[in-house]
C-alpha cells in the first residue's frame, strides 16, 4: 500500500546515516448513507486465502491530494463520490518501517459517480448499521487492521 518516491542522505555520521524517504500515503473511506448506513466491501486476500471485509481505499498518487485521492479511490471501488469529506485522523501504517500514513476520512452526502477501478479487483459491497459493524468485529468477523483502526477512529470522533 506505499510505495517510495525518492530517497536522500540528510546526515552521515560514522555510527548514524539519517535517510529522507518520500512515501505515497494511504487512504481509508468510510462512507456514510443519508439512512446512517455504512459501506463495508469484501475482496479476497493472499495469504489468508479468503475474502476480507474492508472500507474503500488505496494508494494516494504522489501529486495527489489525500482528499481528492480518497474520493478517486471511492469512484473506482464504489461507484460513489462524496460531496463532503472529514478527516477523521491517521495512524502510521508500519512504524517500524516507514514514516507512511493512512488517512481516515468520513464521506457523506454521496451522489452515484464512477471511474474506472483495476479490472483483477473483484469488489463486493454491503451496507451495514453501525451496530451491525460492531457486531462483526466482536464475532470476529473483521479482521483487517485498516478496517479495526478506522473504525475506532470514527467511533471516537463521530
């Protein structure tokens, strides 16, 4: 989900290199219906060999705004574009690794509008409540760290 743009040397020392790495970020859509209802979507996985639900999302492109990518990404995964968009916070993808963040933003007032999204996804959606979705986790049927943090971002700032 990142991928490196361009890579310096800031400082060498003879116990210390400092490396400035330029990362494409992340963006996590959760997408909310007039009726309180909120887009899940299910694509299958490798290695857990099954499908796994998760909120839409992908890659920002390096010229590309974390919000006008996030909509990009809602056209393509979901056919819908929101009118407005709410960043609801980060979190850093993988820590140990890279400065790389994902982006959670809540998308409301959603009107049907479309881009043409990769051909290999096979992408399926359901509309869910909000108690619906909590069940699911408890009963361990989410499992995707993306979906787990977005969602106790949006449950603590909603």
């Amino acid at each position: 989900m990142w991928k490196t743009i361009s890579s310096k040397e800031i400082f060498r020392h003879p116990r210390l290199t400092l490396i400035e790495d330029e990362v494409i970020c992340g963006v996590t859509i959760i997408a909310k219906r007039k009726d309180g209802k909120i887009l899940l979507q299910t694509e299958y996985s490798y290695p857990p060999n099954q499908k796994l639900f998760q909120f839409p999302g992908g890659l920002v492109n390096p010229d590309e705004n974390p919000e006008i990518g996030g909509n990009r990404e809602l056209m393509e995964e979901a056919n819908l574009k929101a009118n407005q968009l709410e960043l609801l916070g980060s979190y850093l993808f993988n820590n140990r690794r890279s400065v790389k963040k994902m982006f959670i933003y809540l998308a409301t007032d959603l009107e049907e509008k479309s881009l043409e999204g990769d051909p290999e996804e096979d992408i399926e959606s359901f509309w869910f409540t909000e108690d619906e979705i909590s069940q699911k986790i408890k009963n361990d049927e989410i499992q995707n760290c993306h979906v787990l943090t977005a969602w106790c971002l949006y449950k603590i700032k909603k």
